[in-house]
C-alpha cells in the first residue's frame, strides 16, 4: 500500500497482520503484506488525530484471486438502468462520502447534504454562495475552491468523476431536500 494522508497525521493498523504504519501530510508511506487466506476484518486508524478519531474504521475484505478478478472487472462499471439520483446515491456510498457528510443532518466533518440543496452557506473567507449544481460541481472538483464556514478543509478532489457521475449527485442530495 502507498499511502499519504490529507489532514494530519493517521496510522494505520491492521491487527491480524500485526501491521502499523503512520499516514503523513504531504509524504507517501508504504505498508506491506501478504494475505494467503480469505477473511474479513476491521482496519483501525491507531494515531489519535482529532475529532470522530473512533470513527475512522475500514472494512478490510481478503477475497479469492477470482473473485478479486472479478471485482475489478465489474467494480466501476455504472448501471445504465439506474436514474440519476439513484446512481448518485450509489456513488455517495461507493466513493465514501458519508464518511464526512450526513444525510440526516447531523454534523460531520464537513456539512450535511440533507436540505442543502437551494439553501446559501457561509463561506471560510466571510462570503456566501448558492448551493445549486455549479457550487456542487466546483466541491467535488476543486473543493479547496469555497469552503464551507466552520469546517476544515480536508476534502480531497474528484475529478476523474465523469459528468454524469458528477450530474447524479447532484440529483442525489436535490433529493434530500
């Protein structure tokens, strides 16, 4: 694994591989290991690094070669049939946004997409914007653009996003209005 880290200092810790290995700003850290079995398993960042630390859990899957395979065969393929607020809720999940923003409300680590849509936010620099498809469109692809007030800026940029990926979700959160 090569990995770099867009906050602060993280360090991830995999038990059953008893393996560690801090995640730096701005340097790349490398991790390695051998799964040779099947299994799944919880991921543990082990460095405490602020607010919802205890929050940040990955699932780690140990697939067969195959089935492996197959995933990456199938894993980015996008469901034609799918509307596109349907297919913007499934890439929320799949490109783990609801590690950050809520879809009830609550308040994460950046703001919640439930009634956002239409609405004005503050910005960090005193200013205010529309939350309509422009203003969605320029956070996932240059979020460090506007941020919003009261939240860090640690949103990473998506911009191999194809537009009608960016387009369903945004359809996505017009939904959670």
């Amino acid at each position: 694994m090569v990995m770099i880290s867009d906050d602060v200092i993280h360090s991830l810790f995999i038990p059953e591989f008893r393996v560690k290995m801090d995640v730096l700003p701005n340097r790349y850290t490398q991790l390695w290991f051998e799964a040779t079995e099947t299994f799944e398993s919880v991921v543990y960042c082990a460095e405490y690094c602020g607010f919802d630390h205890s929050g940040m859990l990955a699932n780690l899957i140990v697939h067969t070669q195959e089935d492996f395979d197959l995933w990456l065969e199938e894993g980015d393929t996008i469901d034609e049939s799918l509307t596109p607020a349907e297919l913007g809720e499934q890439l929320v999940q799949r490109q783990g946004c609801m590690a950050c923003h809520s879809t009830d409300g609550s308040t994460l680590q950046g703001p919640s997409f439930l009634g956002s849509f239409g609405t004005e936010r503050a910005l960090e620099d005193g200013s205010t914007v529309t939350v309509d498809e422009n203003y969605i469109r320029e956070s996932i692809i240059e979020p460090q653009t506007k941020i919003a007030a009261g939240f860090p800026p640690i949103m990473p940029a998506y911009p191999n996003l194809s537009d009608r990926e960016i387009e369903g979700i945004i359809e996505y959160i017009k939904t959670l209005n």
